[in-house]
C-alpha cells in the first residue's frame, strides 16, 4: 500500500498539465508581440520612406533656389550693364537711344538693390520694403534729417548682410570715380525659401509630436549628429554612440541614401507598450503562481489541522476503549494469582498488561501537550530494549553501550514510541535477521540518537518519502509508523528525525536530534 506515491504521481500530472498551459499561453503572447513588433517595424520603414521623399524634395528646391540666383545674378549684371550705359557722358547727347537700357531697368521690380559710393554714401536703392515715411511714424520726435541719416544707415547695414550671401558688383562710372551695387534674393525666392524651411521645422515639428510613432533618432551620415528625435532631451544628453548601440541591438536600422553619396540613418527601439507586453505573461503567470501558493498554503494548513484533529480523535478514542479490556485483564491477573499453579505465568501477563497500559498512555497523549521531564534519555532507551529483546527473533542482536548519559527534555512514553518504532520498522527491513546498533553523542547543544541497521536499505528516490504518511515497503502496512515518529520528534519534542545514511543491501541509519 503506497498511498503517497499514488499522490506524488498526480502532482506531477498537475505540475505537467499547468507547465503545458504556461507554455501555450507564452507561445500565444509572444506571437502576439511578434506581431506587434512587425507592425512597428512596418511603420518605421514607412515614416522613413517619407522623410526621404521629403528631403529629396528639400534638394531638390536646393537646386532649383541655386538655379534661380544664377538668373537673378546675370539679371543683375544686365540692369547694372543698362544703368552704367545711360550713366555715361554720352547720355547727354540728344541724339542717342536709351529704349532698350531703360526697358531692362524698369523691368526690375523685385530684386532690391541699394547703390553706394566709393566714399560709402549712399547714393540711391530700388525695391527696399521700407521707407523714410515708415521711419517718421516709428520716430515722430525726428526731425527729417535725423530721418534721414537713419534710413541710410539702415541701408548699410543691409549692405553688409547682403554681401555674406550674394557678391556686390563694383563698376567705375567714371575715371576714378566707382559705384558699388549690393542686391539680395528677390522676394519671390525669400518666400520660396521661408516655405522651404517651414517644410524642414515640419520634419521634427512631426517626429517630435508623434506620439504614436516608436522612439526613434535621425542622425547624419557620420551617425554623430541627431537631426531628430522623439526622445526626451535627457535620454540623449550621454553618449549618443552608446545610444544607437543600444537601439541597433533591438532593431537593424533603416538607411536613407540621397544623391551625392549622402545618406542618413534612422534607429529605432521597441515601443513601451510592446516592452510591457513582453513581460505581462511572466507577471501574469507570477501572480496567479502567488495566489496558487497562498491558496494552496492555506488549504494545506486546513488540511493538517483536520489531519491532526483526526489523528487526536482516533488516539483518544484508542486510549478509551483500550481502558475496559485492561481493568478487567488486570482483575483476571489477580484471580488466577490466587492459585499456586499460575504463578509462573502471571507475571509475564502482568508485563504485557503494563505494556498496554503504556500504549494506551501513548494515544491518549497524542492532541494534548507532552510534559517533558529533564531526565536520563538513556534509561529510556533501555527500558524499551529490555521489553522488546525477549519478543524479537534470537537472530536480531540490539547493540546499546552508551559512554554519554545526557539529561534530555523528553515525554518517556512516547519517545519509547519511537525508538520502539524504528527498531521494529529496522527488524523489518532485515527480515528478522541481523544487528541493530544504536548510539548517542552530542553536538552544538544537539543531542543525537542514532539507529543503524544491516537490513535492505533504502532506495535513493524513496530516501525523501519513508516519513510521509501511507507509504510503506510492505504489502500490509498503512505507513504510519514513520509517519508517527516524525510528528512527535517534531511537534512534542522540538527535534528532528530523518535518514542519515542508507546503502542497498548494507543497511540504514536513522538519526534522531534533540535538544539538550
């Protein structure tokens, strides 16, 4: 009969079936975040597809805005070409033509253009947006002079931005005497221009407010410069080539390639969200594996103690019957001492009736506190063998020769109980044949009995279960013996009781620990 193992075997079909279920469910969950993963992947790859369309659109209003200055530029040697013909000292004559140079004059109507003296007087300026007037009513407390004075140094200074991006022409009106014109773009290519970078802030504007776009940083070609992120500014304020090592481990980059061998490159790490999908399976089976444990801890707490109210109730009620039949052996006891002939047999009957009161003690402490006594445990070792050794076979030869008396906090009774158990349990195991060692010493304020027997041996795999309750070796046995001496080494006596050694065919050695 082997009710535990009975039991183990189903734990394991349960701990199999719940491993099958957690591995179904992380299969599921993880197809799920590879999905997911792809979808971000998916949607990366598409914003970069568009921020390449629109840089190539950025270049190509590049080279159209370069285009359109060479123009403005030759159309600006024309006009000047005009004005220093009708500027020369043949303009006076009556008879010359000057249709076509004033038709190339007027036609400039969007190119400002301020001309300067070689003294650096101002000397006149064409398609200026603003006026003397605009400064009078800015200024009203200026005279017109003070006005003036400021228009013509606000020109110059005009000059000197213009200068930085389109180089003046210097022309000699006449001998000695030069004139330099400085011009800017023209308004129709300063708005081309505003709505061009309009359309550059609108690339981080849109990267920067994309919420639903995964985290992601648009660097230049020597991958050393962030042309645009949606981080917060202090996850990138450390080092930037650490950063995207860290992105390129969880995603391969997205590269943008342009003309002129330009190319950028576009890293990207897995959302929050996906990262948190990750590991809900593993919170998930985590939390429900705690309420398993707290339900099952509690259950087996309830168990027990319904165990042990059994248990209490079946010793008691073991105790009680046992009570009538021993009173009335002991009557009978009695009357047959009073004839001669039955003296010889009386007393050994007297000493089996002792023997059940003593077992009928034993259950009826079990449920109530165990008075312990500080006394010789090796007497009450003794007082065991010396009942057992004339009712066990001749071929089981007990050895006890203590050297250590020690004075042990124990209930005589029941631990008499136990030693009486595993001597038979080791009788047992050696099939009625062989020795039975046992020895005391101490340690670390340890008291240890040990019982060792020349019997079979324990199996290894079975070392961990011989004190469970309904496992036994032997067809017929109910599995409590060893069952018994673990609750009252442990709940009454405060020790420990388990298998110090076994060998297959050698034997095996039971250790009892008390506290001294």
């Amino acid at each position: 009969m082997n009710l535990y193992s009975n039991k183990q075997k189903w734990k394991v079909i349960l701990i199999a079936i719940a491993l099958g279920l957690v591995g179904i469910s992380l299969f599921v969950s993880n197809s799920i975040v590879q999905k997911v993963h792809e979808r971000e992947k998916q949607r990366a790859t598409q914003w970069a597809d568009a921020i390449q369309k629109k840089v190539e659109l950025v270049e190509l209003t590049d080279s159209t805005f370069s285009r359109l200055r060479d123009r403005e530029r030759e159309k600006m040697q024309l006009w000047i070409e005009a004005t220093k013909e009708v500027s020369k000292p043949t303009a006076l004559d009556q008879n010359a033509d000057f249709t076509f140079p004033f038709l190339i004059i007027n036609k400039n109507t969007d190119i400002p253009v301020v001309l300067v003296d070689d003294q650096n007087t101002v000397s006149g300026h064409i398609n200026i947006d603003f006026s003397e007037q605009d400064i009078q009513q800015q200024f009203p407390s200026l005279s017109q002079q003070e006005v003036t004075q400021v228009f013509e140094d606000s020109l110059l200074r005009l000059t000197k931005d213009w200068q930085k991006t389109n180089k003046p022409f210097t022309i000699e009106i006449i001998e000695g005497f030069f004139m330099t014109y400085y011009y800017t773009d023209s308004r129709q290519i300063r708005q081309l221009e505003k709505e061009r970078d309009s359309l550059i802030s609108s690339f981080s504007t849109e990267l920067i407010n994309n919420d639903g776009l995964v985290p992601v940083i648009l660097v230049d070609d020597t991958r050393k410069k962030i042309l645009g992120t949606n981080l917060p500014d202090e996850r990138v304020q450390g080092d930037l080539s650490s950063i995207l090592a860290q992105f390129e481990q969880q995603n391969e980059p997205i590269v943008m390639r342009f003309g002129n061998n330009r190319q950028l490159t576009l890293y990207y790490e897995r959302s929050p969200e996906l990262m948190q999908l990750q590991y809900f399976p593993i919170i998930q089976f985590l939390i429900i594996g705690l309420f398993v444990l707290i339900g099952y801890l509690i259950f087996s707490t309830f168990r027990k103690a319904e165990q042990n109210q059994v248990w209490a109730g079946m010793a008691k009620e073991t105790a009680h019957q046992l009570g009538t039949p021993l009173s009335s052996l002991l009557a009978w006891t009695e009357l047959l001492d009073q004839y001669e002939e039955n003296k010889a047999y009386t007393p050994e009957m007297r000493k089996d009736i002792q023997r059940l009161e003593k077992v009928s003690d034993r259950f009826s402490k079990i449920g109530s506190e165990a008075k312990l006594d500080q006394t010789d445990i090796v007497y009450t070792i003794e007082q065991i063998i010396n009942y057992l050794s004339p009712r066990l076979s001749k071929q089981v030869q007990i050895n006890f020769d203590p050297e250590f008396h020690p004075a042990v906090p124990h209930n005589a009774p029941l631990m008499e109980w136990v030693i009486e158990n595993l001597i038979k349990n080791a009788v047992d195991a050696m099939e009625a044949k062989g020795q039975i060692t046992i020895e005391i010493s101490k340690q670390h304020k340890l008291a240890h009995i040990d019982i060792t027997d020349t019997g079979k041996g324990i199996p290894s795999n079975q070392v961990k279960s011989v004190f469970q309750p309904g496992f036994s070796t032997k067809k017929r046995g109910w599995g409590l013996g060893l069952s018994l001496v673990k609750r009252i080494v442990k709940e009454y006596h405060k020790g420990d009781v388990f298998v110090l050694h076994s060998e297959l065919n050698k034997g095996t050695t039971f250790r009892i620990n008390l506290p001294l």
